[in-house]
C-alpha cells in the first residue's frame, strides 16, 4: 500500500483534474473569441467553439493521463493529419501558444507546470505548422 504513495502523479492530477483542465482550455477559447491578437487564430474556427472546447480538452485529458476521452469517442487523435486542411504557419502557432500561456496563467497553473506544458506544447505546435509564413 505504501508503493502506491510514491507512484508520480499523472499531469493531469498535478493540474487539478477535469475541473481545473476544463477551465483553462474554455480560458484558451475564450481569449481567443475576445482579444484581437488572436484574430488569425480564431478565424481557423468555426463560428460556435464548443465543438473544438471539447475536442480540445477531451484530447488534453488523455494527453495528461486522464480519462482517454477523445480517443474513446475518435480514435487515434493523429494531429497533424486533421489539421492539414488548415493553413497553420508561424503565425497561427505563436497565436495558440500565446492564448495557452495566458489560459494557463488566468486559471493559476503554477510556473514549474506552465513552464513543463509550454514546453511540450511549443514542440507540437511546432510540428503542426504546414505553411510557411
């Protein structure tokens, strides 16, 4: 019983479960809906975020180590293959990791965590990009 103890947390218990990981991504979507910086972003959308809200936090769940919702519900989430109909470059990627550095902060995930995630998020924006500018 006590081995259980010493087992690492998942990330998704470490930022504080479904309640803390839908806040920061319905905070991603809404900054991105309110504030002008994320207008090339936001266009990439369509008109109601809620499908892409819960596409968006169903993957991250899985992603962290919690419930693997979005692939129970589509299979393999192979990222770079549905977003190719997308024109991403530099600048849609700057835009989505600025607005989840901002959720991130809004909703107070601490530092050492955002830090960790901005990380692993810039290396898969990063790979998402299928145009050049």
């Amino acid at each position: 019983m006590m081995e259980l103890m010493n087992e690492p947390q998942s990330l998704y218990d470490t930022i504080g479960g479904e309640g803390k990981l839908r806040e920061m991504v319905d905070r991603f979507y809404d900054l991105m809906e309110l504030e002008p910086e994320f207008a090339v972003l936001r266009a990439l959308h369509p008109p109601s975020t809620d499908g892409s809200r819960d596409k968006l936090f169903w993957f991250l769940s899985g992603w962290m180590g919690g419930p693997d919702a979005y692939i129970e519900r589509f299979g393999h989430p192979r990222l770079r293959m549905r977003h190719m109909p997308f024109a991403i470059g530099t600048t849609e990627r700057d835009q989505w990791l600025r607005a989840m550095a901002w959720a991130m902060e809004d909703v107070g995930i601490a530092e050492p965590l955002r830090v960790r995630l901005m990380e692993s998020f810039y290396q898969t924006a990063d790979w998402m990009r299928n145009h050049p500018h």
